[in-house]
C-alpha cells in the first residue's frame, strides 16, 4: 500500500534542497529556503544563469504541495 501517510509528529515539513536534494526542515528561519543554505542557494542560481540546470528526476503530476510560508 502506497500511501501519503504521515506518521511522525514533525511539527515542520521536510523538503528537499533543490540544489543538493538533502532533506532540511522547512523553517521560516531559514532565509535561504527551499534551499538549505546560501551557498545551494547562489550555486542554483548560478546554475541557471549558465543554462545548465538540469532535473534528474522526471515530472510526475502526482501533485507537489507547497509547504506553508
Ligand atoms: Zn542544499
């Protein structure tokens, strides 16, 4: 059974950095979010400026929630 089942009591998401894909607590204190830090931060923007991002995984529309601001 594949399901959406939340079971641990984490009062915060866990979101994968989009730079570097580490799981983080999505924290209001993190000024770098969704990044985990500055640096994922810059080098994600680096990367797009460059034209080479590129998304190892393929697009699903199984329906990405945006974690609360
Ligand atoms: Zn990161």
């Amino acid at each position: 059974m594949a399901g959406m089942s939340t079971t641990t009591a984490t009062a915060r998401p866990k979101v994968p950095c989009p730079s570097c894909g580490k799981e983080q607590e999505w924290s209001p204190d993190n000024p770098w979010r969704p990044f985990c830090s500055e640096r994922c931060k810059l080098i994600d923007l680096g990367a797009w400026a460059t034209e080479s991002y590129r998304v190892p995984v393929a697009e699903n529309d199984a329906g990405l929630e945006e974690p609360p601001a």
